[in-house]
C-alpha cells in the first residue's frame, strides 16, 4: 500500500489496447476509478468483459467517467454486479448520453448467445447504476476526504467529455479520456492544460496525422455530388455519438445553403435519433459557431430531406426509395446495426458509394472494406465490392499525433512523467517516442494489468 505521499495507478486494462479504459487510482486510503469501459475488437464485446475486475468493486470510493463512448462506460453494469455501491461522477450530458448508450448496449449483448449477459447486464444494473450519479460542470471543483480534489476540463471530444484533473498534495494528476480532434464542427476546442505533473493519456491516433482535416467538408461536399451525378447510393457507416450530429450539421449546412440538391438523407438509426435529441437539447456546450446558427434559428440537424427512419419497416422501405439518396447508419465499424443490411443491399453496384469517416478496428468488416477487399461476407453472404469507396479521416473525434504532441507541448515544463495509453502498441510506443525525442518529456507505455506509483 503506498504511503501518504505516493499514489498508485493501476491500468487495469485500455493499456496497449484503444478500449476497454478502466484505471485504478488508490492512496491515503482511497481508491479510485476512471472510466470503466467495454473491451471491443472484433466483437462488439470482447470475452473478456466477462472476467472478474481485479479489484474489489465494493471497495472502490468513486467512478468518474470521462464521456460517454460505450469503451468507457460499458462495464459500469457489471461493476455494480460486483458490488460497487459508491458514487460515479461525470459532466451534465455524459449522465444523459450514457443511460441511452448502456440501455442500447444491453439490448445488442441481449443477442450474444455464448455468453450470460445477466452476470454482467441487467435492467436492475443499469438502474442502480444511474442512482448513484452525480454531476459537475467543467471546471467546477469536488473535494474528496483525504485530501482530493477533483474538477472536469472540456474534453472537446463528444458532448460532454471531459478531462478529469486531480489536485492531491499539491501535485496535479490528468487523465484526459479522449482528446478532441480540435476544431471540431460541433464543440469547443480541448481545453489547454499546462500546469500537469503527470498526465495518463491517449495515443489512438499516436503514430499517424489525420488528411484533409481543413477540407473535411470540401471532400463531403464533393462526395455528395459525385453519388448525385452517378445517381447511386450513398452509405455512410457511422458512430451515433458525435459523427451521426456533426455528419447532419455539415449536410444541415450543404442543404441549407444550396450548396447540394435537396435529396432523401436517412437517419437510420432509432440510437443515433435519440442521442441526436440529447444534442439539440445542449446546444449550451457548442463552439461559438454553432451556437450562433442556432440563435438564428436554425435547428442545426433537421433540414429538407432528412427522415429519421425510427422502426424495422420504415428501415426496410428505404430500399425502394430511388436513388440518389444518403444513408446514415450505425454502426461506424460495421460490426453490427442496420448498416449490414445496406452493406449487402448496395455494396456490389459501382453506382453506389460507400464512405468511412471514422477508425476502423482490426477485425471488423469495416477495416476489411478500408483495406480495400474485394469481396466481403456480410450475414451469410459473399458481396463483391464494387461501390466506391471514400475515405474521409479528418472527421476522426481524437486528435492526431501531431496534435497529441502540441497538447503535451503546453504542459512540457511541468510535466514529469507521461503515462500512453488507449492505442495499439504501435501507436502508443510511437506517441511516447515522440514527446521524450520532440518536448524531452519522460513518456512511458504501461501493460495491461501494471501499476505504477507515483510521487506526490
Ligand atoms: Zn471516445
């Protein structure tokens, strides 16, 4: 057990890994948690989120979740199966966002049948879970007994998101979640940190810079004509949190603007409208921007076109809808959701197009079709691979490896060691090359299931 002056971290694991985060912070009797996130790869949940945590549950004070995004929430049910009776903090719209995202999640896992989602998930969990949830504003300040204290820094990676900074002996500790891929279309910029003595953070994006991040909309714009003028399908797989709103703001604004032809747009995701309802209604925590357009009274989503297709059939008749149109659907990996059935519906004619926007996981269907296969399984079926394919990294919600580097940039005086984690190993060994080669900052990978001490 650490003294008084040292705390322990434990990355239990979302270490060499870019899911699952779930760390581990104990000293002066406390014990703390970050983020307690489902493992994904191949599988919506990987079988380890069946394991017994390596702590006891019952034992732990807090659970801050730094946003929403089901690899970092996604074991909060079963961590109460375990036992956890203490309290979870996170921002305002992270509470919200979350009891969607895990009542969604209960509902995809209902349907694995090699595994017993009732040790993990049930009503009851979930239930129990948002009973014990307390919120903060950014920057508004929790003092915890023996010492802690506790505050949230936009994030400005999904609503909501935050950074969670510690204050303990005078010494401050971040975790940062993930980092917002600045300026987003939608939210504020991640918030500058520059006053960090350790810092435990991401490395999805470590070894690689996102393209055409300035002309992410030019290229959307472009791609949009282009399925016009070849009167396909356009399919867009994609994440229901923050892609799905900030993909309708740039449509919302291409409409709007008469820069496109008005043409069907489907939501196609019962998820994605309800979470896109949560965004409408926190239009507080936008950038400037966006703030301005809603004040003008454009309801930022919703524009001429769009059907938000809620049931099964609505979801099926889309498929006698003529082109050309555009599909929005979850989800962003294609590793489940209504997006396979358009996958297999639309993926064999060259008239069509399908568009990544976002990370594709190794193992998924998804990475497949960014790797350029020529022929995909989707649901019991061989479909060659003819649509076109566009790729749009610029809309990726993390920051790049540059970017990551520059973030580290302001906090390189006082920073004294740098924990990377959430990244492949390659990723993560590559960021911390860069910030001990580029800033000389002491930068570390830890493994899974390692803990470190640090002094305070
Ligand atoms: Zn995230």
């Amino acid at each position: 057990m650490p003294n008084d002056k040292n705390l322990k971290i434990t990355f239990c694991s979302g270490a060499g890994t870019v899911t699952g985060a779930n760390f581990l912070l104990e000293g002066n009797d406390k014990k703390f948690l970050i983020d307690c996130g489902l493992i994904q790869g191949e599988k919506l949940a990987d079988d380890m989120n069946w394991d017994k945590f390596p702590y006891d549950a019952s034992s732990i004070d807090i659970l801050f979740v730094t946003h929403s995004h089901i690899d970092h929430i996604g074991r909060i049910p079963k961590l109460i199966s375990e036992g956890f009776n203490g309290r979870i903090i996170s921002t305002i719209p992270t509470e919200e966002l979350t009891e969607i995202m895990l009542a969604d999640t209960a509902h995809l896992l209902s349907r694995d049948i090699e595994h017993d989602l009732a040790a993990i998930y049930t009503e009851e969990n979930i239930k129990k879970a948002m009973s014990l949830w307390e919120t903060l504003e950014y920057g508004q300040k929790l003092n915890v007994d023996h010492g802690f204290q506790f505050s949230f820094k936009d994030a400005g990676h999904i609503l909501g998101s935050g950074m969670l900074e510690i204050i303990y002996n005078n010494k401050k500790i971040v975790f940062t979640g993930d980092l917002g891929n600045s300026p987003s279309p939608l939210l504020p910029d991640t918030d500058v940190i520059n006053d960090a003595d350790y810092m435990i953070m991401e490395s999805c994006y470590g070894d690689r810079n996102h393209e055409q991040r300035e002309e992410r909309k030019k290229k959307l714009e472009q791609v949009i004509k282009d399925n016009h003028k070849n009167r396909g399908t356009l399919i867009i797989p994609t994440f229901s949190l923050e892609r799905t709103q900030e993909l309708l703001y740039e449509i919302n604004s291409l409409v709007e603007n008469s820069v496109i032809n008005i043409m069907p747009v489907f939501l196609d995701s019962p998820l994605s409208i309800k979470l896109t309802d949560i965004y409408l209604k926190y239009g507080k925590y936008f950038n400037e921007t966006a703030k301005k357009i809603i004040a003008s009274g454009d309801r930022l989503f919703i524009f001429p076109g769009l059907k938000e297709t809620l049931d099964t059939e609505e979801s099926k008749a889309i498929l006698r809808v003529s082109p050309p149109k555009i599909i929005i659907a979850v989800s962003g990996m294609s590793n489940g959701g209504r997006i396979l059935h358009h996958e297999k519906n639309y993926l064999s004619d060259k008239n069509n197009t399908i568009l990544l926007t976002g990370y594709q996981s190794v193992g998924t269907l998804g990475r497949l079709i960014h790797d350029g296969a020529k022929k995909v399984h989707i649901m019991g079926e061989d479909v060659p691979l003819r649509a076109h394919l566009a790729i749009i990294s610029g809309y990726s919600g993390h920051k790049d490896s540059d970017h990551l580097v520059k973030f580290v940039e302001n906090t390189a005086d006082t920073v004294k060691k740098v924990f990377v984690v959430m990244g492949e190993p390659k990723s993560s060994m590559f960021l911390a090359q860069k910030l001990n080669d580029l800033l000389g900052v002491n930068s570390y990978v830890p493994v899974a299931g390692e803990s470190v001490i640090i002094e305070c």
